[in-house]
C-alpha cells in the first residue's frame, strides 16, 4: 500500500494537470490548473453555452475548451506562419466579451490600441452561424482619447445590462486604470458614441502600479470583477518583470458610469489564495456557473514566453 500511495504521488506531480482544492479565508479556492504549451499569450477568455473561448495576443486563432480545460477547436483569424505574429504587428487581441440578442451569440475582440494602426482592430464571430469578420477600431479608439485618456491600452471587456465596459490598462510611465462605459449596441452607431470614462482604483506609489487586465460581469449581482496585476514596464508597448495578480470586485456596477473614480469593493491577493498564482501574470478571467455560495471561475495568464496557463477556481459570493 505504501509503495502504490508513492506512485500515484509522483504520477500526480508528473502531469500537466494538477487538482487541488482548499478554501481560504476569503472564500476563495484554486481547483485545476493548466499549461496550453502550444498555445501563446493568452490574453483573454469568455464562456458561453458550455464552451470557453480563449485569445492569445499574437495567437492566430481563437481556441475552444470545454469547461475542463481540455481543447476542442480553434477558429482561424490570422495565418502568419509562426505560432506567434510578430510584436511589433501583432493585432494585440487583448479583451474578449460575449453579447446575445435576438439573433444569436456573439464573440466580441477587441484589440488594444496601444499601437496604430496594427492594434485598432476588432472582430465579431456569430456562434450559431460560425460566420466571422473583423472591423475598425479606430473611430472608437479616438473618442475615447478625446474623453481625455492620454495612452490607450485596451486589456478587458464586459457586456452589462446596460452598458459596454472596456478597461484601458495604465503603467508605471502612465500609472491610471480606465473604465469606459459605452452604449451596447456601438457597433450601430457611425463614429459617433455615447461614452463615459472613469479612473478605477488609486494609485499612491507608481512603482507598485497594478493593471487593470481584464473584465468579467457577474449580471445577478451586478458586480464587475476585475483581473489586475503588476508588471515593471513604463509603457503600453513592451512587456516587464511579472509580479503579484490580484481579482477587484466592484459591486452595483451599472449605476456608476457617472462616477469619476471607481474603487474595488474588495481585493483578492490570489498568489496568498494559492501559491501557484506566484509569477503568473493573470489578464483575465469569466464566471462559468454558480454552485451555492460561490461563483465558479476560469482564468488565463500569459507566461511571456510563448506558452499559456489556465486555471478553474471558486469564489465566495460575499
């Protein structure tokens, strides 16, 4: 008995996968984690009707996943010949949101504007129809500036009830988070968008900055739950030194698009959630399903180096 219990440690430690569950004091809990080796720079994840959507920044494709991590499909958007398109290119896909109306489910992606003109684009893919097609940006893009953010740096998205929310991610040479709250329907309207934009978070100490990097909506609620984490660049081109990875909750967002600082109801230290959080940059995250007290989640990191990590945890309505 004592040498099968050994084996099976070791098989358990040998394998990609790895299954652990112990809640913390804030409710929270890690469940399975992931390593996508062959998939790059995950920037991004949605779920619907079962399945996860995941997006690299200078990924080609879009990847599907059930909800036990295990991938399904993909969807071609690019076709450069390397596994990752080059940075200085890349379409720097960094937020996706998922959208329903009457017609059907949408998968929204937006690209990060930190760069023009390669990073001023989005696309759209119809579930139902698989049919796709990319669109401008830029329009967008300028408005927002014009609403007085001076570096654009678009890392997250959600669909509210009410609103779009897009967050543009500062840094350490320009240390302010951005939500901005845009009408739903943009896509509609004809360079010309109601819009309201709004600091999230403080920042006292530059040098500690944390980033914004990605946005979910848990619509029960109407909480927004944000992905933060720290990294030592002073711009929104090149990447720095991973640090710590946090979640903010934001509760009643819908009624706070007037609001000109927006501060996180409660923060979520997850590398003391879970020690496998420690030097995983974390730049998004979905809510998959509720089970009694606690919303289940899935979140990506992007591990700079060509490779990707996802994880499923659980977190304490409260």
């Amino acid at each position: 008995m004592k040498n099968s219990t050994i084996i099976l440690v070791f098989s358990l430690i040998a394998s990609s996968w790895i299954l652990f569950s112990c809640h913390k004091k804030d409710g929270s809990s890690l469940i399975l984690v992931k390593e996508l080796n062959d998939y790059p720079s995950a920037s991004g994840v949605e779920y619907l009707d079962g399945n996860l959507y995941a997006i690299g920044d200078d990924a080609n494709n879009l990847l599907i996943l059930d909800t036990n991590l295990n991938i399904k499909d993909s969807i071609s958007l690019y076709s450069y010949p390397e596994k990752r398109i080059p940075k200085n290119i890349k379409p720097d896909l960094e937020a996706v949101a998922t959208y329903r109306d009457n017609t059907g489910s949408v998968i929204f992606l937006f690209g990060s504007g930190s760069l023009s003109p390669y990073r001023n684009t989005g696309w759209w893919y119809y579930i139902q129809t698989n049919i796709k097609d990319s669109f401008s940006l830029k329009s967008l893009y300028q408005q927002i500036k014009d609403s007085g953010i001076a570096e654009i740096n678009i890392e997250g998205a959600c669909f509210t009830n009410n609103f779009l929310i897009l967050a543009s991610r500062g840094n350490k040479g320009y240390p302010k988070n951005h939500l901005v709250f845009i009408e739903k329907r943009f896509w509609e309207k004809e360079n010309n968008y109601n819009l309201d934009a709004a600091l999230i978070g403080s920042q006292d100490d530059p040098s500690s900055f944390r980033g914004v990097s990605g946005l979910s909506y848990y619509q029960k609620n109407d909480w927004l739950i944000a992905t933060v984490s720290t990294e030592n660049t002073k711009n929104s081109v090149k990447d720095g030194p991973i640090g710590k990875s946090y979640l903010w909750i934001i509760k009643d967002i819908d009624s706070k698009e007037s609001e000109k600082v927006i501060k996180p109801d409660k923060i979520i230290d997850l590398e003391t959630t879970d020690h496998r959080f420690k030097n995983k940059k974390i730049e998004s995250a979905c809510i998959t399903s509720e089970s009694g007290d606690f919303i289940n989640l899935v979140l990506v990191g992007d591990n700079d180096n060509g490779s990707s990590t996802i994880f499923k945890m659980q977190l304490r309505k409260d």
